[in-house]
C-alpha cells in the first residue's frame, strides 16, 4: 500500500511526498482509513512506528472539510500529550504535513514564557498541541475553551498515567463537547489504561500493531552485569569503542543524569544532559547539538526522553534499568526506527536483577548466559527434564529461593535439635541412633527424626538450675557486706581471703561465656540459612 491508495487530500499527499515518504507503516496503514471515517480509535503502538502521522494525517483531513465560519477562528481539534518535546515535535509534524492548507495550529507547554502561546491562540487555530499543565492553566485564565472541540487525541496515554497526569486528565475531560472523535494512543495496555480507554470511547476501532510489552525485531538487546561503581568505567569504554555512533544514555534520576555528564566529560567525551529540571531552552541546545552531531552523547530521564524523534540512533544504553517494566520498552523504542538495526544495551547491578527479571517476564525475553544477549524465551534452548535452572538465566533468583526455602524448613521441623545438625536420611526402625544426635530416647516409624518434646521446657530448667547456682553468691556477697559493715578490724589475711571467694565466684564466668554461647549457637544457625542465598 502507498499514501496515494490512503484516500488523503491533495494537499497532504504533496507533503507527505516532500518528506520523502511513499509507503505508510503499518500503523498508519490500519489507523488512517477508520479515522478518516469519523470512527473512535483505540491504538496500541511503540514509540517509533510512524504514530504521530496516524493522527495527524487524518484530523488535518477532516479539518480542512470543516467549513469556514466568519470571525476569530475556534480550536476544533486538540492533542494532548505528556512532555513538552513531544508536543513541540507533534506541533512540527503538523506544521510539515498542513503547509499547503489553510489550517492554523499551535502548541503550548510550561516552563516558558506564556505570552507568545496567548498571542498565537488570540489570533485564532484551528489545532492545538498542548500538555496537560498549561492547558488547564490557560483554561483558568480565558485563553482557551474548548467548547467547540470535534476531534480529541490523547497520546502516550500509558505514560500519562505514569506520570501522574490522570487527575488532570479527568479535569480535561468534562469540557470536551459529548459529540466527539476521539482518538487514543498508548504503547502499553494495562487494565487502568483499558479502563481509562472505556470511559472516553464509543464502538472504538482497535488497532494494535505489535503485542504490549514487545520490541520491535530489529532490536539487538544485551546485558552488561556491572556494579555501580564499575558503570563509569564501562560507559566510557564502550562508548570509546564506538566513537562514531550517536548514543542515547537512559539515567533513573536527573542528579543522575548530570552525574553521568560530568563523568564523561572528565573522561573527555562530550555529553549533554537533559531532564526536567532543565530550561526549556538548553534542552532545545541539547537536542539540536545532539542531532546536528555537536554531541554525540545525550543523557535523559525518561520523561524528557519521550519528545526525542531521531530516526537514525543505533544505540541506547539503560545505565539505570528502571523500575517500571513497561518503560524499558518505551526506552529502547528510540532505536532501530523504521526497519533500521538498532542495538540496546542495559547496565544491571545486584540490587537491579529484581528489575531485569521484571522485564524479561514483560517482554517474554530469556538471557544467554554466554553472550549476555536477550532473545525470545520461545527460540531459546529447552532444559533437560530434572536439570535444574541455569542461574545466568534467572539471575540467581530462582535458584536462591530454593536454596533459601530448604534451609528454612529443617530450621524450622527439627526446632528441638541442635543447630547446624542435619536429621538423618532413611533411618530404618530399628537402627541404631546417629552419634551425637538427640532424639529424646525415642525412633518414629518411617525412620523420621521426631521433634523434641522437651526442647520448650529446656531453656525453663536451664534458667532454673543459674538460680540454683547463684544463690550460694548472693548468699555470700550480702555476708561480705554485713562482715564489712560490722567489722572493721579484721586482719589483712581474713580480707584476703574474702577477696579469693569474690574472686571464684561462679557468676562471674558465667556472665562472660553467655554470649558465646550465643554465638555459638544461635549466630552459626542464622548464617547456615542467610550464607546460602548470598552469591
């Protein structure tokens, strides 16, 4: 299929054709023709698949076939999404696609001045690209109704959520006209965006390019298992290894994404970072050094990433895995664009094997332990039956559950025998007890070791029998007391051999050997279930 074949007006086929584009993606191949018939929209499509188009394209269609009514011009069509650069990169992609309509559009977002976006929208649009925050604040002010809105698109719906913009978005809502199209867009579909999707469609045409939580084929996906203090190091070979290559470096916080600035430029190559505590106008020098080739390395959070539109990035480095499964997807969606090859590589410490068993659960992927590559668990080798799993899969955690679980249970079956003791495997009946094994005098059937019946009543007799040998101590130290108080003359010699008696005293040996005991015992029996886990 070509554009021509996608029943677009004159005027948008001569644009799509200037920029060079002359077979739509699939997306847009299965978007566009539902849209252009007035119907509700439920897509589900990555970053990356040719989206903005599938929107844009038709409602600039049906715009244009608005007729014309005299005086200011009203916004009758309206794009919301998360962040500022994708709203500044949606705004662009009308402006490329509508420059031979008559159609007016804007864009407004916070962190800049709101005078020239007021300008624009009192000089009448028909689009408007804004971001949730600015929206609503210009509502409050009486710069912006949206009384007269015939097509609504709600992009990267997933990551409004994850954003915490679903409170402003059901603010939004209400002031849309009943009489609607809506169009809604998410790269992930949990059960709060389906339900989220529900409230906002009528008899929507669902449209899903690739399955949630996959990536696209042409992806090459590995993992590095380094420290955090090793992934300074590591970063800066690698990126040493490619000095040609444009690389994108995902940072989990933007202290960190400075951080991880700094470090590189110490280590002389030129990285720039951008995030949410940026100006708008030194992302913009960021971006346009960073597509331009003047870095070659730009570091982003992933909510300042969600705006970067660059169709030739062969690699993105996870230097943080993040914490949301569903935003590896969105991460690595930045390369291998349009049929090109891309490769991704995630950095993961100890602490972050939770996390990357989180997304190799969401992405049906499995681990090579030998290359370190991520491949369909569906084409990865089967295991022989009874082999136990291979913990470079797994990341260790299977096997250190097991290991943790079977040392809990004899701890916990054989409470009355010593720890660090193991019971005895298939002892018949009338075997003779294992040397040094307690058992109370008695066997059970089957050759079970049974519990101690008179492990409870152990420590009570123990405390009995320090009472017992104490009181002799107490008995003499109130009789030295009393001799001291009492008799004041006693010879040296007579002191001195009150002093031997203190000295002998039971109690005092006792005091000190406790917490061997202690240790001895209850400290090899804690390690015996911890060590095993720790690997």
């Amino acid at each position: 299929m070509t554009f021509q074949e996608l029943n677009l007006i004159e005027p948008l086929k001569r644009a799509v054709a200037e920029k060079g584009y002359t077979t739509p993606t699939p997306i847009q191949q299965q978007a566009i023709p539902p849209a252009l018939e007035g119907r509700d929209l439920m897509g589900c499509a990555q970053t990356g698949t040719g989206k903005t188009a599938a929107f844009t394209l038709p409602i600039l269609q049906l715009l244009a076939a608005e007729p014309r009514t005299k005086g200011r011009r009203t916004i009758k069509a309206l794009v919301l999404t998360p962040t500022r650069e994708l709203a500044a990169q949606i705004d662009e992609c009308c402006r490329d696609y509508a420059r031979y309509t008559d159609i007016r559009h804007c864009v407004i977002f916070g962190g800049v001045n709101q005078r020239p976006q007021v300008d624009a929208l009192q000089r009448g649009i028909d689009l408007l690209v804004a971001t949730p925050g600015r929206l609503l604040d210009l509502i409050g002010q009486g710069y912006v109704s949206l009384a007269d809105i015939r097509f609504f698109v709600l992009d990267e719906a997933d990551r409004m959520l994850d954003m915490g913009f679903i409170h402003d978005i059901r603010r939004i809502l209400p002031l849309l006209p009943r009489e609607r199209q809506t169009l809604f867009f998410s790269a992930t579909m949990p059960d709060d965006i389906v339900k989220l999707a529900n409230t906002m469609l009528r008899n929507p045409a669902h449209v899903t390019v690739t399955p949630p939580a996959s990536v696209v084929e042409t992806i090459r996906q590995s993992v590095l298992f380094a420290e955090k203090a090793e992934k300074r190091t590591l970063l800066a070979s690698l990126l040493r290894e490619r000095p040609e290559s444009s690389v994108l470096v995902f940072s989990r916080t933007k202290h960190g994404a400075d951080r991880i600035a700094r470090i590189l430029t110490k280590a002389g190559i030129e990285g720039r970072a951008i995030h949410g505590d940026k100006s708008q106008g030194a992302r913009e020098r960021a971006m346009n050094d960073f597509r331009s080739g003047a870095c070659r390395v730009l570091i982003a959070t992933d909510i300042a990433a969600r705006g970067i539109d660059i169709s030739e990035l062969p690699l993105v480095i996870n230097y943080d895995l993040p914490e949301v499964p569903e935003t590896y997807v969105h991460r690595i969606g930045r390369t291998g664009r349009a049929g090109r090859d891309g490769q991704a590589i995630a950095f993961c410490s100890e602490e972050e094997r939770p996390l990357l068993k989180d997304i190799l659960k969401l992405t049906g992927l499995e681990l090579d332990p030998d290359s370190g590559e991520l491949a369909p668990a569906q084409n990865s080798r089967k295991k022989p039956a009874g082999k136990k799993p291979d913990t470079a899969q797994t990341g260790g955690q299977k096997q250190a559950e097991e290991k943790r679980a079977a040392q809990k249970q004899p701890a916990q079956s054989q409470a009355g025998q010593r720890p660090g003791r193991r019971k005895p495997q298939g002892q018949a009946p009338g075997d003779p007890k294992p040397q040094g094994q307690r058992t109370g005098g008695k066997q059970t059937p089957d050759g079970q070791q049974p519990q101690d019946k008179d492990a409870a009543a152990r420590p009570a007799r123990r405390r009995n029998r320090n009472r017992g040998r104490q009181k002799p101590d107490r008995q003499n130290a109130a009789a030295a007391n009393t001799e001291r108080r009492q008799d004041d003359r006693k010879s040296g010699s007579q002191k001195s051999a009150r002093d031997k008696r203190e000295a002998v005293s039971p109690e005092a040996p006792r005091k000190a050997q406790a917490p061997e005991k202690k240790k001895s015992g209850m400290g090899s029996w804690l390690s015996g279930i911890l060590r095993p886990g720790r690997k």
